[in-house]
C-alpha cells in the first residue's frame, strides 16, 4: 500500500501567503468591491524594465525562424547568461567562473530543490523571522529544523551560536521579513563557524539590489572563505520584476566539497536529470537585466519602491510607531501598536483601513506582535494607504 510523505502532516494547515489570500478572498466576499491597499505579498507592481522587454521581444521573433530557433536549453543555464551573471560579480570584484553559476526559474523553487543535495533527516539552522518557505521546504523534506530565535534587542540579527550544531544553516541577508543586513564582520562569523563546523550556508540573496549603504555585502562571495561553505540563491523577482516571469540563478562555487563529495558537479547531475533548463526566450530576457541599459533602467524601478518605503515610514513616525528596514530592503517590519498579536492587527487593519500586510507570526514564533509592510506597490496607492494608516494607527 502506498504510503504518503507523512511530514506532511507536521505542516501548518496553509502556507502563509495562501492563508492571507483566503482571508482576503473571504473580506471580498462580505464586501463586494471594496479598494484593498495590498501590502502583504512581496509582489512588484512596476512592468518589466524596457532592456528586458526589448530582449523578450527579439527572442520570441528568434523563435519565429529555423536559423534562429532554440530548442532545449543546457541543463544549467544558457552560457550567455552564465557569462552575464559571472560579469556581473567580477565588477564587483568577486571572481566566478561561469560554470558557477546555475540559472534557475526563481529563488523560492530552487531553495526547496537545493535540499536534494544534502541527506534527509539533516539538521538544519533557520534564524527566525524568517521566510516561512524555508521551514516548510525542510519540513517536507524530513529534515530535523533547529529554530534560532532573533529579537528587537540585537536588531533581528542572527549570529552563530557555538552550542548548536547543524548541516545547512539559511541566512536571508537583507532579510525577509525584517529588512536587517548583516554587516561583513557579522557575515564573516558565520563564515568562519560554517568552516570549522562543516555546515553549508544557503545564503538567500534576493533583496541584495535594494542595499544602499556601500559598507554592506551584496554577496557571501565577497568575504573570504564563503568559497568552501556557502551556496547563493539569487532572484530577478524583486530586482527586476520577474516575480511572474520567473527567473533566478544559484552561485554553487567547484570549491565546496563535503565528505569528499563536490557539491557544484552534484547539482550539474541534479539539474541535467531533472530539468530541461529554462527557456532561451526568459534567458535573453534575463540578460538584458545584466547590461549597462538593464542595471540603469532596474535601479530606477528600485528607487520607486524606496520612495514607497519614505512614504510609509514617515505615516509609522507619525502613528509613533516602532519599525525597522525599508532602507537596504523593500519591506517594514513594525510593531504592532498597542501590544496587538499579529493576527489581531491583520484583521484591524482590513477591516478599518482595507489595509492588507502580513503578520509577523507566520515568519516564526518569535516574531509575533511584529507585522511587515510589503513598498512593492504603486506610489499612488502607497499614498493612500500611508493616509489610512494614520487615521486608524
Ligand atoms: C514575500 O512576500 O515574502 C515574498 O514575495 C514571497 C516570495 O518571494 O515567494
């Protein structure tokens, strides 16, 4: 007889952002109509930049003729995007050869995927808040989840802790949800514990594009000795708006080794059995993210979700209101007002202001009486929804 994964039982009933659509969908129901000021799924709302549309449109048309037309892809990437991405981390000065670099259909699928390179039942290190696919992923996958609680009082930041042991430790860095970005001196200990312990790092880089202040690393590579411990999960999601169109790369340096096992040629085997890699047209999109054009054109688009995070930052100064982030990240992490649990704020908030965020309980236990505010939204409705917020906070 056929038995289920039983792990998934040990799930929570919903993932989070399926439980906040539900109960959007139930606020709809009761008030057919209603404008909702959506705050909570990281979701861009700015189209896709013109160097990216430009590309989009010439691959389709290269698809059109039997000299230009690409049918299955390498395995692991188009070698002209691999070529871009390596390009775009030698400007900044860190070394990757091409084959380092693993295109990918986004970050959220390839962070569940990556655990097929590690035993199941492994222990696994997920500073908390922390972006509740991780747990879940893990959950499905049977691994042992050590929860290492982070607080107010050390600016949600976690650092290595020499009594827990673990196989694969998760950093978010600027996290999701709370927009905290570990300082090289903070990165370099988790470095250098991952070393001496044998763990490996997934190194969750998505937000790493809204990093403005220069003394902060955008990438684990830029450090020494995240050569031999670390593994970087990237996303054009929120830095160029592909949260539909989905793409991403995986930085898996030929350095990481593991019992004598090489991690870089196992997922090279991973990835040619169980995919037939990502179509030439979102690969020619995706590279005309990494030109000169591209990387003006995204910052731009960054720079309005900035002005959306100002925006609502200044209403919470008014509501005197407690938050942290939406300076090197696009989300606010605030406190609830008034001691209000997470989920109490949730409904509050739609049902006073139709305001709709996410509540820092589904981000881990630690994180309750903390909500996030998603800037991904258009300045015209951040405004409105700043000016909610002030009349009911
Ligand atoms: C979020 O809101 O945390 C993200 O948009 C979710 C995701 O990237 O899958």
């Amino acid at each position: 007889m056929l038995k289920p994964n039983a792990h998934y039982t040990e799930l929570k009933d919903s993932y989070l952002f399926y439980h906040i659509a539900q109960k959007t969908k139930a606020y709809l129901d009761v008030h057919p109509g209603a404008h909702l000021y959506r705050m909570g799924i990281g979701d861009v709302s700015q189209p896709l930049c013109k160097a990216a549309i430009d590309a989009l449109h010439t691959a389709v048309d290269d698809q059109a003729q039997e000299s230009t037309f690409h049918g299955y892809m390498p395995e692991c990437g188009a070698p002209f995007l691999r070529e871009a991405i390596a390009a775009h981390y030698a400007a900044r000065d860190v070394a990757l050869d091409a084959d380092e670099v693993f295109v990918s259909s986004g970050a959220s699928d390839e962070l569940g995927d990556i655990l097929d390179l590690f035993e199941r039942g492994s222990t696994v290190l997920i500073p908390e808040p922390a972006y509740p696919a991780y747990v879940d992923a893990n959950v499905i996958a049977g691994n042992r989840i050590v929860h290492l609680p982070t607080g107010k009082a050390q600016g949600f930041l976690p650092l290595p802790d020499t009594k827990i042991e673990a196989d694969v430790i998760y950093l978010c860095s600027p996290s999701n949800p709370t927009g905290a970005v570990l300082s090289r001196a903070q990165l370099q200990q988790w470095i250098d514990h991952a070393n001496r312990t044998g763990a490996v790092i997934l190194f969750d880089a998505a937000y790493e594009a809204f990093i403005e202040d220069g003394a902060l690393p955008h990438s684990i590579f830029e450090l020494p000795g995240a050569r031999t411990c670390a593994i970087e999960i990237c996303s054009l999601s929120k830095t160029a708006g592909f949260t539909g169109t989905r793409l991403g790369y995986t930085v898996l340096p030929k350095t990481l080794e593991r019992c004598g096992q090489n991690l870089n040629a196992m997922w090279v085997r991973n990835r040619t059995t169980k995919t037939n890699g990502i179509s030439y047209i979102l690969q020619k999109g995706g590279a005309a993210i990494f030109t000169q054009e591209g990387q003006t054109q995204i910052k731009a688009q960054i720079a309005v979700y900035k002005r959306n995070a100002k925006i609502l930052t200044d209403a919470l100064n008014d509501c005197g209101i407690w938050y942290t982030g939406g300076k090197n990240a696009p989300y606010i992490w605030l406190e609830c007002p008034g001691g209000m649990k997470s989920w109490d704020f949730f409904d509050y908030l739609l049902q006073n202001a139709q305001i709709i965020g996410t509540p820092g309980a589904g981000f881990g236990a630690c994180a309750e009486g903390y909500f996030r505010f998603s800037c991904f939204g258009s300045v015209q409705e951040t405004t409105m929804a700043a000016k909610r917020l002030k009349e009911v906070c």
